[in-house]
C-alpha cells in the first residue's frame, strides 16, 4: 500500500513537468522601460534613463519594448520565480541585446534572460 501511494505521489509530481512549456532560444534587441510607461503612455522609447531608474525602484517591472512594438516580460525559469529588475536596471533607458529563452502564450513574450548586454552604438 505504501508503494502504491509513493508511486502516485510520483505520478503527480511527474505528469505537470512533462506538459510544462519549453523556451525558444531567441535574440531580443530594444529598450529597456518601464512596463506602465510602455503601456500607458504608449512610448517608443524611455524618457529618460533616470525615469526608467525611478520607476524601476518603485517596483514597477522593466521590460524590454522592441522597435516593432513588441513588449518582452522578464522571467525566471526557477519557481517560485524571482524578481528580474536587477538584470534590467543596469540598462534602464538604453537598448540592449538579450539572449535566453523565449515563452509565448496568448499573445505574451516572456523572456528568461541569460545574457544582456548595451547594444553596440547605444
């Protein structure tokens, strides 16, 4: 009997991981903003680096807002997730280059940063 729970126990923990999503190795290259500014305000481009910063440390999530409009969410890959700021503040206003893995669903990008960096020219 004992076996029998330990094995469905197994199952459970098993049967959620092999549906779980797989990332696409992708290459984002945009600006880092602010998430609120990116939607409310309809920007193409930060203000300006110190108000990306500000909004940044008032905890509002930064994104990175391709030239085609597109918005890429930072995400961790671990659960429970961790907060992504701290990848993104160091660019806060400029354009970078990212690399990791990329996550869609209904019309959201996600991206797992594995590198990033200021984009040449920036």
């Amino acid at each position: 009997m004992q076996s029998l729970r330990a094995l469905i126990v197994l199952l459970a923990l098993a049967i959620p991981l092999a549906f779980a999503a797989e990332g696409k190795p992708a290459t984002v290259k945009g600006y880092v903003l602010d998430s609120a500014c990116a939607f409310t305000k309809g920007l193409e481009k930060p203000i300006s680096r110190d108000c990306a910063k500000a909004c940044a440390k008032g905890g509002s999530p930064l994104v990175i807002l391709t030239s085609d409009g597109t918005i890429y969410w930072p995400i961790a890959e671990s659960t429970p997730s961790t907060e992504q700021n701290s990848k993104l503040l160091p660019f806060a206003g400029q354009i970078v280059t990212a690399k990791g893995k990329l996550f869609e669903r209904g019309g959201s990008h996600a991206l797992v940063i594995e590198n990033i960096a200021a984009a040449e020219g920036n």
